[in-house]
C-alpha cells in the first residue's frame, strides 16, 4: 500500500471513530445540557432553552479529542493538517430574513488534512429545527453532522445552517443587539473567544485573560458550574486537551 493510501485509510478510520464518539455521547450529552442550564433565565428574561452553542460544542470538541486523539487547533492547514477547531462565531440569518435578537451561534469543525470538512452542530438543529425538541423528547439524532469540501466551507454555512461571520459593523447586527442594550463584541474579543475556545482556558476558572489582555468574564462564566465539571460528567477522567 502506497503511503497516500495509507493516509486516506487512516483518515476514513478516525472519521468512522469520530462519527461513533458522537453517536455514543449524543443523548447524555444533549440530556446534560438541557438539564443544567435549560431552565437558566437571560438577561432579557427568557430561558436559555437550546441556546447553549457555548457549552455544547465546547463539550463536544473536547469529547471527540479525548476518545480520538484528534488535536484542537486555533488554526491549521486544512489540506495538510488533520484537527478539529471551533471557529468563528455566526449569527443566524433565517430563510425569511428576519435575523433573531442577537443569536450568535458557533459549530465544531473537523478537518480531515484532504481538503474536507465535516461539520457537527450540536444545537442548532435543536434550536432552529422544525420540531421543537424539548428535553429527553427524541434527542438520538439530534446533532447535525455533515460533510462538505474545505472550498465551501463558508457557502455551506451559509446554505445549510444559515449562519453567517458576526460582523460587529453591521447596522442589523447592532440593531439587534442593542434591544436588549448591548453592544455587538468587537473584533478584540472575537478573536479572544475563538483562541480560548480552543484550549483550556475555556474550561477552567473564569474570569481569565484573552490573547490580547483584555479580561473575559463572559456567559460561560455565569453557567454555575465549571465546563469542566459538566463534561465529567460524561467523560469522568477527562483532563483536559490531549
């Protein structure tokens, strides 16, 4: 067997093991995540329900590399380099245009280093599916995972899951930000999320620094319990990325 042979066969191997990570874990998962911050009242006053991208794809990441091996990068060479990253953060744009209040939303990439890409969001379908989903209610199969080239990566964001880059500029985006009087985050702190996402900041004490020295506080600081904490509860030896 040629070496480029060898290569495909053991990325076809890590993505059948990731498929099955994702399938074992899906409903303890999803259970989890309901049944700990389901009921937590916003600062507008709703409850969170399935608005729990945050957790659930950082639980997720960190489920698929522990049981993998696969490693968690920032950035990579999407054509050389096999890794799972959470990127950037979106905001949902629906098919009928009227963009919800501030919705950011964010998936889990895995990109197998031969210029594909799966994508697997935990939430969304939850959260924006014709079916409205609560609790325990059919949760196998539940999280979407799909598999597009790299080149249409960001078309498939937007065409299949509606999500586009969160541009703070945006007169619609800050309109729907400042309803409930906040401000969009700025660039700074977009890039400070997307580098705590992937390593352990984001999983240990908060408040913490970001890369360029502002501190985060943030929503995921406020869940009542440690990240950390909460994906033992699925994966109890976990220690962090591998």
């Amino acid at each position: 067997m040629s070496p480029e042979a060898r290569h495909k066969e053991i990325v076809g191997l890590h993505e059948r093991h990731l498929l099955q990570v994702v399938t074992k874990h899906e409903v303890p998962l999803l259970q989890g995540l309901w049944d700990r911050w389901g009921d937590q009242i916003l600062p507008n006053g709703q409850k969170r329900g399935w608005l729990l991208c945050g957790p659930g794809t950082i639980a997720q990441s960190r489920i698929i590399n522990w049981e993998t091996g696969i490693p968690i990068f920032k950035d990579g060479n999407p054509y050389t380099q096999e890794y799972l990253q959470l990127g950037e953060t979106y905001l949902y744009y629906p098919e009928d245009g009227n963009m919800p209040d501030g919705v950011e939303h964010t998936v889990v990439s895995y990109f197998n280093g031969q210029g594909q890409v799966i994508i697997i969001d935990p939430t969304g379908p939850l959260l924006w599916g014709e079916s409205e989903l609560i609790g325990a209610n059919d949760l196998q199969g539940a999280i979407s995972i799909q598999k597009f080239p790299v080149s249409k990566f960001e078309k498939a964001l937007r065409d299949n899951y509606h999500l586009q880059p969160l541009d703070p500029a945006d007169e619609k985006v800050k309109k729907a930000y400042n309803k409930y009087g906040y401000q969009p985050p700025d660039q700074t702190r977009l890039a400070d999320w997307k580098s705590a996402f992937n390593d352990n900041r984001i999983t240990g004490p908060f408040p913490f620094r970001g890369d360029s020295g502002q501190e985060i506080i943030g929503d995921t600081g406020r869940y009542g319990v440690t990240l950390a904490t909460f994906i033992r509860t699925i994966i109890p030896d976990w220690a962090g990325i591998r």
